[in-house]
C-alpha cells in the first residue's frame, strides 16, 4: 500500500511532472491542434481532439504504471537511482540525441495540410494516436511513471501529466474563443515558430528530467 503523502509532497510532485507535458504536445501534437482551429469546424474538431489527447494521456499511464507494476521493479531506496532511473536516462538521452540531430530539419508533415477539411471523428482518432503512440510522448509517461513509483505514489498522481498536456493543446482552441478572427489569423506565424523553435523547448524539458532521474 502507498504511503501517506503530505500536501508539500504532492505539490513537488506536480513541479517534478509538469515539464515533462512540454514533450508530450511539442512536435506533430501541437501543430494538429493549431491546425485544427483554421479548419470548417474548429470548436467540434477542437473539442473531439482534447476528449482524445485525456483518454490517451490516461490510458498510456495506467498501462506502464500497471507494467511496472507487474514486473516488480523495487523502488529506489536511500537516494541512490536504481537501474530502471538509468535506462530511463539513457532513454531521455537518445531522445535529445535525436532532437538536437533533427533540430535543423523540422518541417509540416504534409497530411497536416489536409486538417483544414478533417472531421471531429478525424480529429479524435488523432488526439487519441499522437498522444498514446508518439515516441516522445511514450518516453515521457515512462519518465512520469518512474518518478511516481521512485517516489511510491499512485498512477492516479500521474493527473498533473494529464492536465497540463490537454491544456496545453487546447491552448489554440482557447486564443480562438477569446480573440476570435484575429486568433485564427496568426495561428500559421505561431505554427511556422513552433516548428522551427519545438526542438530547444523539448531539448531543455530533457536535459532537466534527466538530471531529476539521476539526483
């Protein structure tokens, strides 16, 4: 049974995996949603994108937490990181390898560009795929599930991750509703800014979480 945990423990454990919500909208996520607000229907294929982007961030959770659980990996005691803090790490670090590698080479995937016509069945089938099977999105909840089984709290404490990644990506949708016109208009300047810049803020977001494994 998981400890008792006081208010100051939870709070620092919200700190601790809130960062990690950047890497999970960073990339083809973010830009789907942006997309989506310049489409025919932005409010109905905004709102089945965020009820997908919930249900995968809840479901990709409970099952690496429900394995973890199920292989029975101690966890850490004293401190000290234990094996599975360093093949996390090790993890992370590929994953910036692969960031900084791709940095100069970021670009639109062309079947964005028919999201202007998607449907909200599309734009759930996306929320829900880009969110549960993107690898940087699958690294992310391994790191988030770590933490909580280092720290012995429960997969429901994974909330934070869940919250902040569905506010962020309705971040777009939000703009639109309180600035309206004007918000759909600059959506391709913020598109064109997030594709080109994505890869520092996710960088950054790594080289943190991967010094909070190891410390």
């Amino acid at each position: 049974m998981a400890a008792r945990h006081t208010r100051l423990d939870v709070d620092s454990t919200k700190l601790q995996i809130l960062p990690l919500a950047l890497i999970m909208v960073m990339g083809p996520q973010i830009l789907t949603s942006i997309f989506l607000v310049t489409s025919r229907k932005p409010l109905k294929n905004s709102g089945a994108l965020l009820v997908g982007v919930v249900l995968a961030a809840c479901t990709s959770i409970a099952i690496w937490y429900g394995l973890v659980k199920a292989i029975g990996i101690d966890p850490k005691e004293g401190g000290s990181p234990t094996t599975v803090d360093y093949v996390v790490a090790a993890l992370l670090a590929l994953l910036a390898i692969h960031v900084w590698r791709g940095r100069g080479e970021a670009s639109v995937p062309k079947w964005m560009t028919a999201l202007q016509s998607a449907e909200p069945k599309r734009a759930f089938s996306l929320g829900f795929l880009l969110i549960l099977l993107m690898p940087t999105d699958i690294i992310a909840v391994i790191s988030t599930v770590n933490f909580l089984h280092d720290n012995d709290f429960n997969a429901l404490h994974g909330w934070p991750l869940v919250a902040a990644t569905t506010l962020l990506m309705a971040l777009p949708i939000l703009a639109y509703l309180l600035l309206g016109h004007r918000a759909r208009a600059a959506m391709p300047r913020i598109r064109e800014w997030l594709t080109t810049n994505a890869w520092l803020v996710n960088l950054i977001v790594i080289v943190y979480f991967i010094y909070a494994t190891l410390s």
